[in-house]
C-alpha cells in the first residue's frame, strides 16, 4: 500500500521544489548575466556536486535498508534486492558524475572570478567624464 496523496514525505516534496527551482534557473538564465552575476549562480550550483553524491548514497542505502524493514513487491516477479542492488550500482555512478560537475562548475566559477562590469549607461558616463576632464 502507498501513502496517500497527502501525506507526500518531506523529501519528496524537498525534490519537487529543487526541480521547480531549476526549472526557473532554466528560464531565467536565457537572459545575458555578467560574470559576477554568473559567478554568484556558480557559486551555488557547484554545491550539487557535494549535495548530490551524499543524496544518492544515502538513498542507495535507505533502499537497501527498505528491503528490511518493509514487505517489498515488484512487477512480473522480479527480485526487490536485485533491482535495488542495480539502483544502487547506478545511483553510485550518478554520485561520481555530479561530484564531477561540482568540480567543473567550481572551476567555470574560478576562471570568472576576476571580472567585473560597468553598464552601457555607465561607460558613456565615464567617457563623458574624461573627456571633461580632458578638456579643462
């Protein structure tokens, strides 16, 4: 039996949040940002390469465990411990890939970090300054 609509774990519900919030970071990012704005953005998405290997682990070992503490049925009279073996096996993979990203996001993050910006407006304001002071 499953829970009901209802009563959806927390965890759950976490997962559909982070994925409405990539969702909109999908969006929004179509837009031009300057490097300290991506920089910012890179900052925080590097942390999935932590958050994203420790999550798999532990869901590999809760579905492990799952086979213990819960009467586990599967379709067409397949093995429960081994599909949960071979999610296991691929979760672990998965772990290895975003560990991964994280690094590259990290390093994306780093060769950025020494950039700044001024506006269009900016600039034209700057150059209008100098060439006052150029002309006094």
């Amino acid at each position: 039996m499953s829970m009901d609509e209802d009563q959806t774990p927390e965890a759950v519900q976490e997962a559909d949040n982070a994925c409405e919030a990539l969702r909109a970071m999908a969006h929004l990012t179509r837009a031009t940002h300057p490097a300290p704005e991506v920089y910012r953005i890179l900052g925080n998405l590097k942390n999935f390469g932590s958050f994203l290997p420790q999550i798999s682990d532990q869901l590999a070992q809760g579905l492990t465990r799952s086979l213990q503490e819960y009467d586990v049925t599967e379709d067409e009279g397949k093995d429960p411990a081994a599909s949960v073996a071979l999610a296991g096996e691929h979760l672990a993979r998965a772990a290895k890939l975003a560990a991964q990203m994280g690094e590259e996001l990290a390093k994306a993050q780093n060769a950025i970090a020494g950039q700044g910006y001024r506006t269009a407006e900016e600039r034209r304001r700057d150059e209008e300054l100098q060439r006052e002071g150029n002309g006094a």
